[in-house]
C-alpha cells in the first residue's frame, strides 16, 4: 500500500551497508512504478552475461554457482523491510576500466541512489551483519540518463519491500546492491502477494530468469531449504 509522498514519511535511523538483499516493495502506481523499474531494467539488461539463473528462488544465498574455477551466488542477503529515505550515490564515466567518478549532476554513463532500508525480517543470510530492527543502505544502479531523483522518489513511496542484495564489486564490497544488476526488488502486499517490478519491465531479455516467487510464504519457504550447489557448464 502507497504512501502519501516519500517526503512525509522520511524516518531518520543509524544506517549500515546493503548490497545482495532481498527486498520486498509495494507498489504506489503505475507511472510511479516505471520510474525506477525500467531505468533499472535497462541497466540491468545493458551488458554481456554469460550466465543466469533460472527463477528468483535460485539467486538465494543458499545457492552457489561453481564453474570449476571458484564458486559465488547471486545474493549473500535477502531481507524484508521499508524502505524510508533516499540519496544521490555516485555517477561514473566508464570510458575506461576502472570508471571516473563525477559530480552527480554531471552527465555520466551510470548514477546511483542509495536507499535507507529499515529491516523487519531476513529471509536469509551469508553471515550476520545484518538483523531485523536494523538501518541498511542499499544502493540501485541506473543508467546515466535516468532521471535519479524521479526513481528515488518512487522507490521511497512503496511501503514494505523485499530485496536480494549481493555485497558491492571491488572497493564497494563493503556497501550492499539489489542483486541480478537491480533485478531483485519485490513489491509485497498486504496479503503478502510479490511482484517483481524490475523482472517485469526487463521481460524476456532477461530469460531465463522467472518469477517463482509469487508470494511471501514461497520465498520464505524456499530459503529455509538446505544449502545447494549448481555446475555451471
């Protein structure tokens, strides 16, 4: 259920890092709703992956992906919680490597807005940094062109939220992003129906990856399943 804007309904708290998470989120509107989940679709959607996997249950923490090399997961955090406050992150220039960070106003290749997450539950866990009553920051990649503030807004206006994070790359590890490039965002209800807004904008251009997640009880029960590992070919 929406809120009357995000402006009103800010809350101030400690905050931590969130990177691979879960996220439940309701939605406040269509239009509102576009806002963030086709920016992020897009970035999402943008780059040359050479695997995925197959439903929304499988980005877990519990499963690993080991291609003979090493092994990871598509999460190491799957929380739910409310999402309260949002801000600018960073935007970077990426005609290079190693990307060049800019002022934010400054047109760019990808920006980012960090969320202020207060965490009710967690689904699951690589670790426990992170319990339920704390403040995480979550940190959703869009492309340069987006419009950072109109997202900003619309994610804030949902109310309660699930979200898979996954521990940022490199001198990021110690921050928390959705997972999947942003695809792990879902949109609970009042009757604890999930949607998956990111998912649902990208369409097939991010098959094979399905909503098997539909409701809340479904991924609760998925994550409490044993540890598993996939072979990837």
């Amino acid at each position: 259920m929406g809120r009357a804007t995000a402006r009103q309904m800010r809350a101030a708290g400690t905050t931590a890092s969130l990177v691979g998470a879960v996220l439940v989120l309701s939605s406040s509107g269509g239009d509102a709703t576009a806002s963030f989940a086709e920016p992020m679709a897009a970035h999402a959607t943008g780059g040359d992956v050479a695997f995925r996997p197959d439903a929304i249950s499988a980005t877990l923490p519990s499963v690993r992906y080991d291609d003979g090399a090493s092994a990871t997961t598509f999460s190491d955090l799957a929380v739910v919680g409310r999402l309260t406050d949002w801000q600018p992150g960073r935007a970077t220039d990426w005609s290079t490597d190693a990307g060049r960070q800019l002022d934010f106003a400054h047109p760019a290749d990808t920006r980012t807005v960090v969320l202020s997450l207060q965490v009710a539950e967690v689904l699951a866990a690589d670790g426990d940094e992170v319990a339920a009553g704390d403040q995480v920051e979550v940190v959703a990649v869009l492309p340069g062109d987006a419009d950072a503030e109109a997202a900003g807004e619309a994610l804030t206006a949902l109310d309660d939220v699930v979200v898979l994070a996954s521990r940022g790359p490199a001198e990021h590890s110690g921050e928390w992003w959705v997972g999947l490039g942003g695809v792990l965002l879902g949109d609970l209800d009042d009757g604890g129906g999930l949607t998956w807004p990111v998912l649902e904008a990208a369409g097939s251009d991010l098959a094979p990856v399905t909503d098997d997640a539909g409701r809340l009880a479904a991924l609760r029960a998925a994550a409490q399943r044993a540890p598993r590992t996939v072979t990837v070919p």
